[in-house]
C-alpha cells in the first residue's frame, strides 16, 4: 500500500529520486553529479519531499536487512510477559520507534499513533500477514495485512474495533449479545451473518456474503445491507449498496481475485503483502485486470501482470519496484 506521504509526490519525482538514489550510492560517483543531484533537488518541494522517501525507505530497508524488526519484537514479547502498565508499554514502544527498532511497517508513512495502535492491539498483522483467530463467544476472524483490532466482549454485546486494515467475520449466534463492529466512520450490527469490513482512509467498506447487517453512521444514519451486497459509507452518507465484489473475500486464501479490477488498485493491494516501495504510473492505473494473483509471492503476480497486460515492471532496487507503460 503506498504510503499517505507518497501519495502526495508525484510518481515522476519519486522514480528521479530512486534513480538518484542509486548513482549517488554508487562508489565511483563523481563532485559532477552531485552537484546536478543537488541542482534537481533544488528545482522544486516535490523533489525535496521524494528524496526524503526514498532515503527514509532505504534506511527503513537496511534495518529490516539487519534484523532489528526481530529486536524490536522480542522486546515487546519481554514486555507482554511483565507485570505494567499500557502507559509503560507505549513508552517502551516509542523508544524503539524513535531508534528504528519498529521495523519494516513504520518506513510506511502512517502516524506514530497508527503504528502503535497495531502494536498494542489485541490482534494484529504486519505487512503480508494475515491471520484466523477464534473468539471467546465461537466465532470466527480472519485479518488481512496492516491490520489492528480490539475485543470488547461483556454480558450485553460482542464488540470488534477495528482501527486500520480488514477483517472477515463469521459470527456464532448469541440471542442475548449482539455482534458489533466498530470503525471511524459508524458501527454495524451483524443480524446472523458472515461479512468482511475495511477501514480506509475516509470510509468503511462493508461487503456481506450471508445473512444481513446493519449500518448506523457517526452522524446516525441507518441502512441494513442484505447478502451479495456491498456498501462503502462515510460518517455523514449512506449510499445506495452495490452488487458485492466477486472474490471480495479470497485474501483469506492467499488470492487476489481480479474482475475488471483497475490495475493501480491492484497495484495497491499487493503493496499489503511486500517490503519495500510498489508503485504504479498513474497513466497506467485505470487498465482493467482480469485473473487470480498469489498475494504472498508478488513478484510471480507482477510478472502475471507483466505477461498479460502492456506494462512494464521494473526494479531500481531491491526495495523499489515501479510499473509503468511498456512503450
């Protein structure tokens, strides 16, 4: 998933920048070329803001290359293990944040609180990650990549917050509880059911595969949206539900379905699942994709995509991939 920051650069600055990035790694490079690196650097704020990225994800990279992630995690295991507070808990985390020891998932320019927030969750996954959890009331979950949820279960209501990423869930029936899920944009009531909801970045997508849910926003709209459906709802607006997306839920099997799927949205989802930055030109983002990708082997879908479609794939670095027009 490209990063909030990056989505911001323009994806020419940000391939200059990786090329630059590559020359001035270079031993022999010459006082020549830095300074035309420091006269394209100079030429605008967009480039400026692409080589501070593209280092920050070199550096992010390195880390992981040297197995810090590993020190930061055995850390927070010790930690789970004593006896103290959440308070020393994100202290704790904010010490390893600050000396890189977060790994991989914090070079992605989500805020701080976002990266602990998976961290101190009482499930999470970090990127390429997916996993099943069996709850305490016999329902059961499935958390796709980058995603962080806490379980609120008490004698009146079986509550999930899901504060980023995507869960599946098919719940078991409990007349006296109700099942909800909570996200920033509204709550929904499962009424016997089993169904997927995604936090993005200003909505919640909801798709229902059996039985029904209801839906009341922030600001208290309510719609119930009936199975094969999907909606994706805001904090102010329900709009009308559309035919749910076939394959919606295949992540759970390690697959990326694709019908008439746009190749940038594509592009995006196999970012989930890889280390390292994963771009698509936006001249080539609108192409419609059609098949089935293995999410957690991206380079066997890029070179699926590569073979079927009039793209190109290439490979600055081992951390930085772009696809592009084949011209």
């Amino acid at each position: 998933m490209p990063s909030v920051a990056s989505n911001s650069i323009s994806h020419a600055s940000l391939e200059q920048a990786a090329q630059w990035y590559v020359q001035l790694n270079d031993q022999q490079v010459g006082e020549h070329e830095r300074q035309r690196w420091q006269a394209w650097l100079a030429q605008s704020g967009d480039h400026q803001a692409a080589w501070r990225y593209v280092e920050r994800v070199g550096q992010r990279f390195a880390a992981l290359q040297d197995d810090q992630p590993q020190a930061a995690g055995l850390v927070l295991r010790n930690t789970a293990r004593s006896p103290i507070t959440r308070r020393q808990t994100v202290k704790s985390l904010l010490i390893l944040a600050s000396g890189g020891l977060l790994g991989w998932n914090a070079w992605r320019e989500t805020s701080l609180p976002d990266a602990l927030g998976r961290w101190t969750a009482d499930i999470s996954t970090g990127t390429g990650e997916t996993r099943e959890s069996l709850l305490s009331d016999g329902s059961r979950i499935w958390l796709n990549a980058l995603s962080a949820l806490n379980v609120r279960f008490d004698t009146t209501q079986r509550l999930l917050l899901l504060s980023a990423g995507e869960v599946l869930i098919d719940t078991a029936k409990d007349s006296r509880r109700p099942f909800l899920v909570q996200t920033a944009q509204g709550r929904m009531r499962a009424l016997g059911t089993r169904f997927s909801v995604r936090q993005e970045e200003q909505q919640t997508l909801l798709n229902v595969y059996e039985g029904a849910v209801e839906v009341r926003t922030t600001q208290g709209q309510v719609q119930v949206v009936e199975a094969g459906r999907q909606l994706a709802f805001t904090q102010s607006h329900i709009p009308p539900s559309s035919e749910a997306a076939a394959g919606r839920e295949a992540w759970r099997r390690g697959v990326l379905l694709a019908d008439n799927l746009p190749l940038g949205e594509l592009i995006e989802e196999l970012n989930r699942y890889r280390h390292g930055h994963l771009a698509c030109d936006p001249a080539i983002a609108g192409l419609p994709v059609m098949g089935s990708f293995p999410l957690k082997d991206s380079d066997q879908a890029l070179r699926l995509l590569e073979a079927a479609l009039p793209i190109r794939v290439e490979k600055t670095l081992a951390w930085w991939v772009s696809v592009g027009p084949n011209v």
